[in-house]
C-alpha cells in the first residue's frame, strides 16, 4: 500500500480484507458512540473495557514488570491506561493522548423555569458551538445528581426509545422576519437554548407539577440541581450516511473517534520496550481546566507514581521520563468541505476518507496557541505509518486567517516531551451531529497502534 496518497482514498487502497476489517473495526466504535454518550459514561466503558482486557487499578500493584496493564481513574471523568515495557519507565513513554468531553448543553444549577405556564431548563452551553444548530432537535438528559444526603442519582433521560425527549423551539418562519435579519450567530442567543421540560397542570402554576414528577419518578428536589452534573445531548444514536455507508454520523465524534482508536489500540498493541500510555482527557473542549483537565498534574502525577513502583521517587526522574516521551495528540482535524470551500485553502487541507492526519501545527492566524511540531519527530513518525501501511495525510484547520483551533498538543510539550497532532478528519465539527469517514477512523486506530508498537 502506498501509505501517503493524495489521489487515492484510504478505502480504494485497502485489500478486501483490510475492508472487511474496517467494517468491523467501525461496528464496534459505533457500539462505543452509542455507550460512552457523556464523559462519564466514557470513563466508565474505557474502564469496562480495561479491566476485560486484564488493566488493574495503579493501586494495587506494590511494583512494576514489563507487561503488567495498569489504570488510573482520575474523579470518574478522564482515564490513563497504561502497559508498562522493558525499558526503565525514565527512558520515556509512548503517549496518545485524546479527550473524552464533547461540546453539549449543560443544565445550570437552578435550572427549572416557567414561562406562561411552560416549564424550561435553563442551560449553559459547553465548548465552541453554533447555538442555532441546536434548536428543533429531540435531545436527552444524561448525568448525575446528588440529594442533599449525598445519594448519587444516574439520570438518563430521553436515550431509551420509550422515554420523553427535550426539545429546544425555534420562531415560525411567518414571525421571523426580525431574527432573518440578524446574524447567523445572533439569532439564536445563549439565554434563548430552553428546552422544554412540560406543560400540563390543574394548578395555576405548572413548575410545581414538573417538580412533583422529577420528585416521585426520579428522586430529584429542586434544590438538588445546585449538586449535579446533568448534560443535554442530541436523543440520536449513531447512524451509517451514504447509500454506500462509507460514514457514520454521531454525537461525539469529536473526540470519541479518536478516544476509541486510543482505546482498541493499547488493548490489542503488542507490548514493546517503551511503556505505553493511553490518555483520555476531559475538559479540552473548554481549554483543559479544572482537575479533570491536562492543565492538571494527573498526568505527571501517574508518571511519577509509576516510576516510584520502580524504585525512582526523586523529580529529576519524572523530568526526565517527559523528556524523552514522545506524543502524538489524536484530535480530529477539519476536513474539506467542498460546499464551504472559500473557508479552506485545497493543497494543505485534509480530505475526508484519506487517512489519518498529521497537523504540524494548530493554533490560530499566526500559529499562536500552537505545539508546530519539529520536522525530527515528524520524520519518524512518517517512517513509522509507511512501513506499516498506514494511510496518512497533512492538514491545517482551515486558510491561514480564517480561524483556528487547539487541542492537549501544546500542553504535554511544556512537560518536554515531543508532541504532534494525530487524528482524524472529519465534517460538521462541534455541530450536535457530526460525519466522520469510516476508512478515517480505522486509519486512525492503525496509526496509534503502529506508534504503541514502535521503538
């Protein structure tokens, strides 16, 4: 297989074999997408999946040999997997890192309005999006709650075929002669994102008969919304498009269809010299805050807990190891759009189907925010996806002052370590249902698994 082809896509230059593969390969993330609907329930099914797989919590071990598979639950919201080598831990790690946040609406923490007898959830919304996607669609509450005696609540609601669905409302066009005159992105303002919640009551008021159900169904008092973590997500499992299935269409992709191919890769990767680290972050959808978040110290902190197991507990060591790690970032990158092609600049654009894609660099107008890679660690890792016929692609997001973006790569570079964007690329980002191509996101899955496996 050629691994670099910009005339050919990564599905025409498969065997029948490595098709079949794919086809399998994209039944089980769509399995995965339809799991790991939140954050949460990522961490939950990364761990499932882990522990299947023979990972044990960091915990228990009371030292470090080569094979052994170890985890770390960072507050039930991101995960480091984790297969230890044969070199010392100090001489560097392989890193894919991804993150397992989406862009989504949260619930605020009083959330329960009423409006002319109609009841509202009042919302903030999370992540870079375009709130006027988000009107006119069934959309689920998934989350978690705690009650005033510190009980936890899962609360999934709208994701089972029988159950009630939210919905955002929108002007009829007959009315909406003031909003067509506004702005793309100011016709629908953040405040105007309500969905509705119910309004049936024999009462004048409505509000105190939908918290009446929230209590006897759920368990939940009003009161309750201030310790929650509740999320509204589009009520729409994964889908295959096109008459020939060559795509899928979720909520998530971004990061999921990188965090899945994270995941199968360090389940089936070979054990290798370097110890082999798999990172599924939170929070990178809002800059990677808080302790959840890479700007964290989880990371480091895991690292160091590891090379403590081998007898080296002095910092110089951590130092070290981030030193001689080496990262690839897998975050998906924008692929092109030939309806909206003024916004993309065709020669160093990633094309939808065409492999895994290596970004040099991120950022925004002149690279700021950005890792830029150095052409050393690009090198080897070009050498890596050809000798194992990974198909792969360059790309930026988007002409030079149109925009940007970021993603983790820059922050694991401040640690030292050589860092690059690895992911796939995909249509629609950060829109409530977005399209990636399968042949894309089992490239992806070859990538990390050959830069697991490498030396």
């Amino acid at each position: 297989m050629k691994a670099f082809d910009r005339e050919n896509s990564a599905w025409a230059r498969f065997s029948q074999e490595e098709r079949l593969d794919m086809e399998e390969y994209s039944k089980k993330y769509r399995q995965f997408l339809d799991t790991a609907r939140t954050e949460r329930l990522a961490n939950k099914e990364i761990i499932r999946q882990a522990q299947a797989a023979g990972f044990k919590p960091l915990g228990e071990y009371t030292s470090l040999a080569a094979g052994d598979k170890v985890y770390w639950d960072q507050k039930g919201k991101s995960v480091i997997l984790a297969v230890i080598g044969t070199d010392p831990i100090e001489q560097g790690l392989k890193i894919v890192g991804s993150h397992i946040d989406c862009p989504r609406l949260d619930l605020k923490a009083m959330p329960v309005v009423e409006k002319n007898k109609i009841v509202y959830f009042k919302t903030h919304y999370y992540g870079g999006l375009k709130k006027y996607q988000w009107v006119c669609l069934p959309l689920s509450l998934v989350g978690v709650v705690y009650t005033a005696d510190g009980r936890k609540i899962d609360v999934s609601i709208g994701e089972n075929p029988a159950d009630p669905v939210f919905y955002i409302n929108d002007i009829l066009p007959h009315l909406g002669k003031d909003q067509a005159e506004k702005k793309l992105g100011e016709a629908i303002e953040g405040e105007m994102l309500m969905p509705l919640v119910g309004s049936y009551s024999e009462e004048e008021k409505t509000k105190p008969a939908i918290l009446n159900i929230l209590k006897n169904k759920y368990g939940i008092e009003e009161e309750d919304f201030a310790s929650a973590e509740l999320e509204i997500i589009p009520a729409v499992k994964s889908r295959d498009v096109g008459l020939d299935r060559s795509m899928i269409m979720s909520h998530g992709h971004d990061d999921r269809v990188c965090s899945y191919g994270n995941l199968a890769a360090i389940l089936t990767a070979a054990p290798g010299a370097k110890t082999q680290a798999a990172l599924f972050a939170d929070k990178e959808e809002i800059g990677s805050v808080g302790n959840t978040g890479v700007h964290s110290s989880y990371f480091p902190d895991f690292v160091s807990e590891l090379l403590a197991l081998q007898g080296q507990t002095e910092e110089l060591y951590l130092r070290r190891t981030m030193r001689n790690s080496e990262v690839l970032s897998a975050d998906v990158c924008a692929a092109l759009d030939p309806v909206f092609d003024s916004c993309y600049e065709p020669d160093n654009s990633a094309k939808l189907g065409y492999g895994i894609c290596l970004c040099k660099y991120t950022g925004a107008r002149g690279k700021s925010g950005s890792n830029d890679a150095n052409a050393e660690f690009l090198s080897k890792i070009r050498q890596i996806f050809n000798q194992h016929d990974v198909p792969w692609q360059t790309g930026e997001l988007g002409k030079v002052d149109q925009g940007g973006g970021g993603t983790i790569a820059y922050i694991m570079a401040d640690w030292g370590c050589d860092v690059v964007d690895c992911g796939v690329a995909m249509l629609s980002m950060h829109a409530p249902l977005e399209i990636v191509a399968k042949a894309d996101a089992y490239s992806g899955y070859l990538a990390y698994k050959a830069f697991f496996e490498s030396k």
